[in-house]
C-alpha cells in the first residue's frame, strides 16, 4: 500500500512518534510524506519515506495528485486545530480528495491507530478492488 504521513509544525512529534510505534507495519509498505515531515520520520526511525515538497510549498497538492490518479491507498494527517494555517485551501482540497476517492483519512493519533491496526489485519482488501482487481478474487 501507499501511505502518506503529513503534519502540522505542531503535531511533527506525534506523527515521528506513530511512525516509530508501527515501523513494523509501515516498513511492508511504500510511505510517502510532506518535505520536513519525511525527513524526520526518515532520520528518527529509519524508515524509507518518499519526500514531496512541504505542504505550505505544494507537498499536499502532490498528494493530492497522487489521490486522484488512485496512487495513494492510506493518508495519516495529524493536523493542529488550534493553529491557523496560510494554506488552509490547500489542506481543505486534500481533505476533499480523500472523501470523494475514498481513501481512508486519520487526522488525529487516535484515528492514526486504528488505520494502521486495521492495515496490520489485513482489513483493505476492498482497495484491490478500486484497483481494478477481481472482487472474487478477495477476501472481506
């Protein structure tokens, strides 16, 4: 699967803290981030993230991108609710994208944990199927 790891400047050490938590989980799969939140969870866990550009910088829209052309499979977004934040437009759209091409969304660690335990069970089958894969082929 691929997942795609963002956060506000406020939230980096809960993200960096989630990511070193379920390294187990997300080191089975292709991880995608905003540029400084890439680079710390590379540098603190050693994990292999794929940087975009910083979200302020157009990294959620390249996320967004990758949501729309069906490349994205998973997005954890730990956002700061009580920091306002210059490219709210931005944020909001990829929000969006998630709804409409129905990507699971967790925005806070609660969110974050249940998404990655879930993953860890095999519980996204139904993604092969937005892939184009036989729906009988699958287990739900």
């Amino acid at each position: 699967m691929n997942i795609a790891l963002i956060a506000h400047d406020k939230k980096k050490d809960d993200i960096v803290k989630i990511a070193a938590a379920y390294k187990v989980i997300l080191e089975q799969h292709d991880l995608f981030a905003t540029g400084t939140t890439g680079k710390r969870i590379s540098d603190e866990t050693g994990l292999n993230v794929h940087r975009f550009k910083s979200g302020p910088l157009g990294g959620d829209q390249q996320i967004g991108a990758y949501i729309s052309d069906n490349k994205m499979d998973l997005v954890i977004f730990i956002r700061d609710p009580l920091t306002a934040q210059a490219h709210e437009p931005d944020i909001s759209a990829l929000l969006r994208l998630c709804d409409v091409y129905e990507i699971p969304l967790a925005t806070n660690i609660g969110t974050a944990e249940v998404l990655l335990r879930g993953l860890d069970a095999g519980f996204y089958s139904w993604r092969d199927v937005s892939r184009g894969q036989d729906r009988d082929s699958l287990h739900f």
